[in-house]
C-alpha cells in the first residue's frame, strides 16, 4: 500500500547508510551493506555501491 518503502527506497537507504559508516571509519560496515545493495539494487545503484567500495578498498 501508500507509504511502504520499495525496495529501491530501500536500497537508497542502505547506500546512504554505507556512506555514513565510511564517515564513521568503519569501511567494513559499509562493505557488507554495500554487497547487499549489489544483490538487491538496481544496475544504477550498483553501480554506485561499486564506486563507494573503491574508494574503501
């Protein structure tokens, strides 16, 4: 119904979230939130996902 989260919504909030844990200095937080959008997202926000790894790999 109106007002549940899709999955991109979803997913864009778990992006967001990867880039706080960065901002908090835990690369490996965001790492395994990351490999979850990666199965999950669409082929844009993997994309994104893949670029937030590179910058903590």
């Amino acid at each position: 119904g109106d007002g549940e989260l899709t999955d991109m919504d979803e997913v864009s909030t778990k992006l967001d979230l990867a880039r706080a844990y960065i901002d908090m200095g835990d690369p490996d937080g965001a790492r395994s939130i990351l490999d979850e959008v990666i199965e999950e997202g669409s082929d844009d926000q993997k994309d994104e996902a893949r670029g937030i790894m590179e910058q903590i790999a």
